[in-house]
C-alpha cells in the first residue's frame, strides 16, 4: 500500500507523509529493482520528512556509492559515525569505499571493526571472503567463506568460492576432503556432488567422478552442468554412446548449444559414426556460425574422406574467424596441395612461418613446393632460415644438396652432400624423390656408393 501511495504521489505532486518504516521499504524495493531514480527520490523526501534519521542516511550512502560519488559518501559517513560510533554499518560502507579505490587491506581491517558490532556476521565474512580473493590470498578468503558455510550449510556462493580458492592453490586433494566432510553434513546437496566430481576429473580420477556426477543428477534430474560433466567423464573413459546420451539430455533440458552439438559429434566420431559426427557438426555451425572449431572439424572430416572440394571449403570459413590461427593455415596448405593448388600451399605455409609457426615440417613443406615450382632461389633461401633454427638435420642438408646441384654450384652441392650423409646416409633416397636428376648423376652415385664402403 505505501508503494502505490508514494507512486500516486508523484505522479499528483501532492506531499503525504510517511513514517520511517515505510520509507525504508520503498527505498529497499526500489534499490531491489534497479530504480534508482526512484530510490533516489524516496530518499530525499525521506530526508525532508525524517531528518535525523541514520537508516535513511546510510541508504543515501548507499545511492552514492551507485553513482560513483565516494567523496560524498565519505563525508557523510563521518557525520554519522560522529552520531553513531558503533554503526556496523558505517564501517561495512567505508569498506566498500575503499575496496572501491582498490585498497583492499584497509577494506579488510574496516570489515573487522564492523564484525565487533553487527549481529549479521556472515555478510561481512562473505564481504571478507571477496577482498581476499582481490589479493590472491586464497587461503585467508577460504576460510572467510567456510566461517560463511558453518552458519547456512546452503550458501552455495560460498562453497563455490570456496572451491574457486583450492582451485587456484591447485589443492585438489584438500577440496576433496572439504567437500566429502561437506556431504556428510548435507548429502543431498547437487552442487557439493558436481563440484567433487570436477575435483576428481582434475585429478584423473574418472570413476569416482563419475559417481559424483551420477549422485549430482540423481538429486536433481534437470542439472543440466551435471549431465555435461558426467558425458566429459564417459568420454574420458571412452564410453561414447553413454555420453552421447547424457549431452542429448542436456538438449532436451535447455536449449540447444553449439558446445554440445560439438562434443556430441566428437562422441560419433570415435564410435566411427563418420556421417553423424558431420552432421552433429553442422548443426553445432548453424546454432553458432562463429565456431571454428565446428569448422575445423568438418574440415577434418572431409580432408579424412579425401573429398578435398568440401575439406577447401569448410577451412575457409574457419580461416574467416580465426585467420591467426597457424594450424588452420597448415590444414589449408594440405589441402591445397592435394587439390594441386601449388601456389595457394605456398601462401599457407608462408602465412604459418609469419604466424611463429616454424614447425620443420612447415620448413621442408615450403621448400618443396617451391622446388616443384621451380622457384629454386626462393626454396634456397627458405633452407637459409630453417637451418639457423635446426642445425645438423639431413631433411635440409639433402635438400641444399640438391638446390645447388640445380643451380650449378656443385662445390657447395657436394659439401652438403657429404654432411648430409654423415648425419643419415639412409635419408639420400630423398634426392631420388626431389631431384631425380640430380640422384642419376654419375658423380653423384659415386659418391653415395663409395661413402657406403667406407662406412662398412
């Protein structure tokens, strides 16, 4: 009733008076429901009417807050900690205040004043709790929101928290036995089960996992995290077709998701299932067409197939969200090549070596197609760059053997020949597959004839 009166006001912009409860829970709901500017009215008009008043002068504390205005804040805290010394709330506001203006350990040591005089300990613990994880101190914002936990055993935030800080300590073993201790207490609590059972797929340990996860969703048939993580379990423990069916529960529960479109085809794929991991996969790409893992994966599975037509195509559309990404440029270059595409394979494994992609493979890939290509100075000087990272390796000294060959300078050639040989004489086949010219020279076979003698 004192809503809609206080609304009637305003609106006629006649005055009516309220008493200080009234004010409050208008102030209260409104602040609840995101209006402020109503808030802000029914607190100067609660001044007007009620002076003296120290709770609506904390929620004026608290619209200042809202808008940033920490000074005026401050001031009037002052004047009401001057009134009332020993106000819990003042100092739970001054915290505020200065978490604001990142100074957390003063925020801290505020908080623990208001702990001597509030009767309401967990929110200030809770307040605690989150000033410590602003500081990386894990362990003393774990144990402000266990203080939390023994007081309401169903303060999931907490326990959320709590597990967040033995995550980041990467305390594993001592989460599991918090949470074990947890559900001796509270045993029909889903998220205490779910989050032993993360613990557990940290850790390894899939089967006890997934009889946490089993636990989680036998409480509660419609916990949609707890059937993700039971189907990632099945996967770990290669059951595909039982986590086939709890991420298809997933889509009945909620709408559906490109994430579980994606690991669903990834399910069929290793059962073999080639035609339904494909279309698990377009659908993934139709609900999110910004996924390029949906689209590297039918990439995959037509470059697989050998249908290479469907494979370009499919990588291109990855290539147009992520084009940084050098393992989408290798997949392009292979690709290529197997369509014969010699100069687009080039411009892959060059956009791989520009991308710090500088993998040997990308290095010998590059030069040989240039060396189809007859781009031999190019191809050499490709060998240039690779042999300054990977000395000592017969892939590129065979390689500047036969270049140089081609290219007339046989006192090189032969100087790479010979340090080709000792580093792996039976590599040489590759001058017959590269350079078979080069391979049938006399001179040539001579040399890799009489190295063999001497060798044995």
């Amino acid at each position: 009733m004192s809503l809609l009166k206080f609304e009637s006001m305003l609106k006629t912009n006649a005055v009516y008076f309220f008493d200080l409860v009234e004010f409050e829970e208008i102030i209260i709901h409104y602040l609840e429901a995101g209006k402020h500017a109503l808030a802000k009215k029914a607190v100067k008009l609660g001044l007007e009417q009620h002076p003296e008043s120290i709770d609506l002068k904390l929620l004026q504390v608290e619209l200042y807050l809202f808008e940033d205005k920490l000074d005026e804040a401050s001031l009037l805290l002052k004047r009401i900690e001057r009134i009332e010394p020993n106000n819990d709330e003042v100092f739970i506001q001054k915290a505020t205040i200065s978490s604001k203006k990142g100074n957390h350990e003063e925020a801290i040591e505020l908080l623990k004043k208001a702990l001597t005089f509030t009767n309401d300990k967990v929110d200030v613990w809770s307040m605690m709790g989150m000033e410590y994880l602003y500081l990386d101190d894990f362990e003393n914002a774990r144990l402000s929101f266990a203080k939390c936990i023994d007081v309401d055993y169903e303060d999931y935030s907490s326990l959320y928290n709590i597990i967040y800080c033995f995550d980041m300590e990467k305390e594993h073993e001592s989460a599991i036995k918090y949470l074990n201790s947890y559900i001796d207490t509270n045993p029909y609590c889903e998220v205490a089960w779910h989050q032993l059972g993360r613990q557990y797929f940290i850790l390894d340990m899939f089967k006890e996992a997934l009889t946490s996860f089993d636990y989680a969703v036998l409480i509660d048939e419609s916990f949609i995290g707890g059937y993700l993580e039971k189907a990632k379990t099945l996967e770990q423990l290669e059951r595909y077709q039982e986590a086939i069916d709890n991420y298809m529960i997933t889509l009945e529960l909620d709408d559906a998701t490109a994430f579980a479109y994606v690991r669903v085809g990834e399910c069929h794929e290793q059962l073999g299932n080639f035609d339904e991991a494909i279309s698990y996969y377009k659908k993934a790409v139709h609900e999110d067409p910004l996924l390029d893992k949906g689209w590297i994966l039918l990439t995959n599975m037509y470059f697989e197939q050998e249908n290479y037509q469907k494979a370009s195509y499919y990588i291109s559309k990855a290539l147009k969200i992520e084009e940084d990404n050098a393992l989408y440029w290798r997949r392009y270059s292979e690709i290529n090549l197997k369509l014969n595409f010699y100069e687009e394979a080039v411009t892959g494994f060059e956009k791989c070596l520009s991308l710090n992609d500088q993998g040997l493979e990308i290095y010998i890939a590059l030069t040989d197609v240039l060396s189809f290509l007859g781009n031999f100075q190019d191809a050499l000087n490709i060998l240039f760059k690779a042999q300054k990272i990977y000395r000592d390796f017969a892939e590129i000294e065979y390689r500047l053997a036969g270049l140089f060959f081609i290219l007339g300078k046989e006192k090189y050639a032969y100087n790479h020949l010979i340090a080709a040989m000792k580093i792996d004489y039976d590599y040489h086949s590759i001058l017959n597959e590269l350079f078979p010219t080069v391979y049938e020279d006399l001179k040539v076979k001579k040399l890799l004839k009489d190295y063999k003698k001497a060798m044995e």
